[in-house]
C-alpha cells in the first residue's frame, strides 16, 4: 500500500466506503423489497381475499336464513324482502367472484376455488329449487327440500368456503412471518453491513494516517536535526508516495549538505595549510627585515662615524686654510719686508 499515492489511497477508501454504502443500500433494497413483498402480498391479496370469502359467507347465511323464513311464513311483508336479500347476496357473491378467481393464484387455492364454485353452482340449484316450491305454494315439498337436499348442499359449500378461509389464513401468517423474517434480515443484514462498513472504514483510517503521520513525524524530526547541525541522522525511505518523495529530497538535501560541509572543511583545511605557510613567510620576512634593520642601524652608525670624520676633515681644512691664509699674509708681509730690504 504504500507503494500508491495518498491521492490514490484516499481515493481508493472513499471507493471502498462508496461501495460498502452501495452494499448497505443494496442488502437494505433486497430485503426491504422482500418484506414489501411480503406485505404487499398481505395488504393486497390476502385482506382483499378474505374480505371477499366473508362476503361469501355471509351470503350464503343470508340465503340460508332466507330460506327457513320463507318456509316458515307467507306474510308478504316477511316474503318479499326475503326474496330480495336472497337476490342481492346473490349478486354480491357474484360480483366478488371474478376477483377472487383473480386474486387466488396457488394450486391449492384454486383447486378449493373449483369446488366451491362447483358446490356454488349446486347450491344455487338446490335454491332456484326451493323458490319453485315456495312459488307454488307446495311448502311441505318445499321445506324436505330444504331439509333433505338445500340444507346438506349448504353445508357442503359453506365447508368450501371455510377451507379456503382457513387455508388463505395459513398463506396470510405465512406471509405475514416472511414479512417479519425479512424485517428481522433487514435488522440483522443492516447491522452486520454497518458493522463492516464501521470496522474497514476504522481501519482504512487509522491505516492511512499512519502512513502519512509517521513518514511526515521522520521528516520533521530530519528537518530538526538538520538544521541543529547534525548530518549524520539515517533516513529510510520506505514508500513510494509523496512523503517517501519528501523523506527523499530530504536525503538527497542532507547528502548535498554532507558533501558541501565537506568541500567547504577541505578548502578550510587548504585555507588553514595556506595561512599557516603566509605566517611562515611572514616570521621569515620578519625575520629578514629585522636583519635588514639592524644592517641599516650599523650602516647609520658608520655614516654617523663618517660625518663626523668628514666634519673633522672640514675643520681641519678650515684650520689649514686658515694657516694657509696666515702664511700667505705672512708671506705677503716677508714680501714687503723683502720688498722694503730691497
């Protein structure tokens, strides 16, 4: 890993937290899909089922307690309305049939659907049956109809019915424990993702803040020493990203210094042999001109013995001359005398 970029690691950890996000959202779509399944399979199907076998129900009981009345009264106010309930559960039933054959979708169910609406059939024969009787007037055959034929008919349907209210039942809780299994998935599911999610995104931090701290914590810790003047620290480079790229131009920076300090210790060292050779020439030129010095002091002296030998000469020329000058101006005198003798 840390032969990659940071960019590319922090790239690469943003992907991998987008993807566990997109995973999370997916197990969450998943199951949520299958509890909306499952309780759209409740709310739309099941609860609409047996609302219409209830309808069912009920009808068939209002026929069948339409029938006893018919059969016990003949008062039109009791026998018309009798007449007319019976019709309108038939309608009902009627009516609600269609849907129900269009909701009921399994094997089973539509087997139980063939025989009720076989049984149906029967029922509404026996019935038809009944009213012809009661039409007529012929109420005891009317009513061993009922007894004998209508009533067993009933209950062969109404046992129909309830079979496929108890059977739509079992196929509702079924539902409705797939609809809390996937509810207790989406928990469970969501949690173990988050869970994960939560752990790689730790890691991947503490990871990658690793490995920029600690290679920026050396390279700080160089720079410190570095410019403390010690030259000697050993940085490694143990990556390939930006701060292996700083810990390298900080080794090649304090490698640089290394061979400056250097060049600059051995022209001192030439500067140091140079002056130590100059103040040798110096002691010696020193050394010379001291000599020089005192030849010249001698020399001083002897030109101070010459000047005053040579003011010695001059006063002796000086008192020569002046001798000179006597003896001539004696001469001058013997002259005239010798003149005068003459």
């Amino acid at each position: 890993m840390n032969r990659l970029k940071i960019s590319t690691r922090l790239v690469a950890a943003f992907a991998v937290m987008l993807l566990l996000l997109i995973a999370l959202g997916g197990v969450a779509l998943v199951r949520s899909a299958t509890q909306h399944a499952a309780l759209s399979d409740v709310v739309e199907v099941r609860i609409p089922i047996t609302r219409i076998m209830g309808v069912i129900a009920d009808g068939v009981n209002v026929q069948a307690i339409q029938f006893r009345n018919l059969a016990l009264t003949t008062e039109d106010s009791i026998v018309k309305p009798s007449h007319e309930r019976i019709a309108a559960a038939r309608a009902s039933i009627a009516k609600e049939l269609p849907a129900l054959d269009g909701f009921i979708k399994s094997e089973k169910g539509r087997e139980i659907l063939g025989r009720m609406q076989q049984q149906r059939a029967a029922f509404l024969a026996a019935g038809d049956e009944y009213l012809g009787l009661i039409q007529k007037g012929q109420r005891d055959d009317a009513l061993k109809l009922l007894t004998d034929k209508v009533r067993p008919v009933q209950l062969e349907y109404q046992k129909f019915i309830q079979e496929q209210v108890d059977y739509q039942a079992g196929v509702t809780a079924a539902a409705g424990a797939r609809a809390n299994a996937a509810a207790d998935a989406l928990e469970r599911d969501v949690a173990l993702v988050g869970i994960a999610a939560i752990a790689l995104a730790v890691f991947l931090a503490i990871t990658i803040i690793r490995s920029i701290t600690r290679p920026l914590a050396q390279a700080v810790l160089a720079a410190d020493r570095v410019a403390a003047g010690d030259l000697g620290t050993r940085i490694v480079v143990q990556s390939q990203d930006e701060t292996g790229q700083l810990l390298s131009a900080l080794q090649r920076m304090q490698q640089s210094l290394v061979n400056t300090v250097s060049l600059v210790r051995s022209n001192a060292e030439g500067v140091a042999a140079a002056s130590s050779q100059i103040a040798l020439g110096n002691n010696d030129l020193s050394a010379r001109t001291e000599q020089q010095a005192s030849a010249l002091e001698e020399t001083a002296a002897s030109m101070e013995e010459l000047g005053s030998t040579v003011r010695q000469n001059a006063d002796n020329a000086r008192t020569a001359n002046q001798l000179a000058v006597n003896a001539s101006t004696v001469a001058v005198q013997g002259g005239d005398v010798v003149a005068e003798v003459v």
